[in-house]
C-alpha cells in the first residue's frame, strides 16, 4: 500500500469514520497489491473495433473491383446483423438511468455496428445513389440509428458519432482543424449561425434531459461539443466578419457561451470544460485587442507595445495555472 493510500485510510480512522477492525481489513487488502485489467481489457476491446471497421474499409478500397459491390454490401449487412442481434439479446432494454451491461462486449459490439451502419449507408449512398441528389439522408440515417443505439445501449461512444452525423448534416466539421479550415464555413456567414444555433440546440436539449432524467450521465457529451462547436464557430466569425459590422454579436456570443461554461464546469466538476473554455475565451479576448489596436495608430509606442508582449504572455501563463489551481481546490472542497 503507497503511502498516499495509507494517510488517506488513516484520515478516516482519525475522524471516527472508520473502525479500527476495518482499517486494518483495508491495510491488509491493500497489501496485497491485487490490480484489475478490467480498464485494460476494455482497452483493447476498443482498439479491436477500430481496427476491425478500419480493416473493413480497407478491404473495400483495396479490392472493390475484384470483389464486387453487391458482396460487399452484403458483408457488411450480415456483419451489421450479427452485431446488433447479440446487443439486443443481451441488453436489459431502454432504461432512462445509467445502465450497465452483464456483458461489456455489448458496449464494443454497438459501436462497432453503428460504425458499419454509416460505412453500410454511404458505400451505398456512393455507389448506387438510392437517396438521390438527396445525399444528406445518406447522412441523417446513419445518425438517426447511433442516436437509437447510444440511448438504448447507453453507448457514449456511439453518441458522439451519432452528434458528429448530426452536425454532419448541417454542414459542420466538428473537429476544431476541419472546421477552422472549412472553406464553406468562412465564406457563408449562414453557416456560422447554424453552428451556433446547433450547439444551444444541445444545450437546451441537455437542460431538458436532465428535467426529465433522461441520461442525465450523457450530459458531459453533449456540452463538450456545444463548446467546441460554438466557441469555434465565434472565433471563426470574428476573424473573418470583423469589418462589416457584426463583429460585436459574435464577441457577445462568446462572452455569453463562456460565462455559462463557467458555471457548468463547476456544476459538474468538469476539469476539461473549464480548460477549452478559459482557451477560447482568452483566444477571443485577444482577437479582439488585435482588432482595436489596429485600428489605432501606435507607429510612436511600437518599441513598448513590443516589450509589453512577452510580460503580457508570461502573466497569461501565470493566470491560467492559478486559475486551474483555484479550480481543483474548489471542485475538491
């Protein structure tokens, strides 16, 4: 037993919240040293999956001539058959709380379905255009089923494919490279509305959620990529529509998204809201001194804004480590 384990024991025999009979049980099964794999071995069943879907769509890239589209698609549907018989067969059924599984192969075997499912319907959608010109359905389908499958396997990983579909069809890239770079994104200002609108869309959609305890343990999910997409989409927006007026409604945007994400990563104690948030914030804060001062003219104070700069990013530094301190105190009390 390390000695961090043994003074927190300790603690609870000291403030009588333990008897002296159970310290000593605790103690002794500590030094044991017995250690699960169970995170482990979930590890690797992860992995299996992602190797397996990738080694699928290799093997269709590769051979697609040889094999032949129809044997393809059909693979895939008995494989995607499979899959989802044995989640139903061994799942207890919807339920509104957290649900675990006798069998955690079934949490494996759902991702891995729902991820054949969009390879499933895109292959097809690419190949024989059954949807048409209409190729956001070959989107929303895939999505409608990892949303079914995440609630009713209680699956976080097929959520966030089920949300990434979903901002899929509305045009988005959800990661912050993609959609920084999205060409579409910085020319159609329409585009920057629909993101933020989708992710106040997750947000009231968690509110409601949590009203009705419906999955309130998705709850962390569904605010990560409401930051992601909307602090993104505001940033986005102040570099590129600065000029023309509407800056200010971004900057408020931003402000407001902060403010709330403030108070959220302290209802759930959430470390990882906290950081991105304080990131886009400051990322923000900036862009918008950038803009004011190049608008000013500086040509006599160039040498001291020059020299300012270095203090100015020392002391972000120093803030933002406090700021993370004062954070772990608080969530820890």
């Amino acid at each position: 037993m390390n000695k961090f384990d043994d003074q927190a024991t300790k603690s609870l025999l000291d403030k009588n919240l333990i008897t002296e009979n159970q310290y000593q049980e605790i103690s002794a099964y500590r030094n044991l040293n017995i250690f699960s794999l169970n995170a482990e071995l979930k590890l690797f069943l992860y992995l299996s999956v992602l190797l397996f879907t990738s080694g699928i769509g290799i093997l269709i890239y590769n051979n697609i001539d040889s094999i032949g589209h129809i044997a393809i698609l059909s693979l895939l549907l008995i494989v995607i058959g499979v899959c989802f018989y044995y989640c139903f067969k061994n799942s207890k059924g919807f339920q509104k709380q957290e649900t675990t599984f006798e069998h955690p192969v079934v949490e494996y075997l759902a991702l891995a379905a729902s991820i054949l499912t969009c390879i499933f319907i895109g292959y097809l959608q690419f190949q024989y255009k059954p949807f048409g010109t209409h190729h956001g359905l070959a989107t929303l389908i895939p999505t409608v089923v990892s949303f079914f499958c995440a609630y009713y396997f209680d699956n976080k990983s097929v959520l966030t494919i089920a949300i990434t579909g979903l901002a899929a069809y509305v045009g988005l890239s959800v990661t912050p490279q993609d959609l920084l770079n999205n060409i579409n994104f910085h020319q159609d200002q329409t585009l920057s509305y629909s993101a933020i609108t989708l992710g106040v869309l997750l947000i009231l959609w968690t509110i409601y959620s949590k009203r009705i305890q419906l999955k309130t343990h998705f709850s962390i999910i569904y605010f990560t990529f409401a930051l992601h997409i909307i602090s993104i989409a505001t940033i986005s927006s102040l570099l590129d529509y600065f000029e023309n007026g509407i800056w200010f409604l971004f900057l408020v945007v931003l402000a407001a998204s902060s403010f709330y994400f403030y108070k959220i990563s302290h209802e759930l104690k959430a470390i990882s809201l906290y950081v991105f948030m304080i990131i886009y914030a400051y990322i923000g804060v900036n862009i918008f001194l950038i803009r004011i001062l190049d608008k000013i003219n500086f040509s006599d104070v160039w040498v001291l804004l020059i020299m300012i700069l270095p203090i100015y990013f020392i002391g972000s530094i120093i803030l933002f480590i406090k700021l993370i301190k004062t954070f772990n105190k608080e969530i820890a009390a």
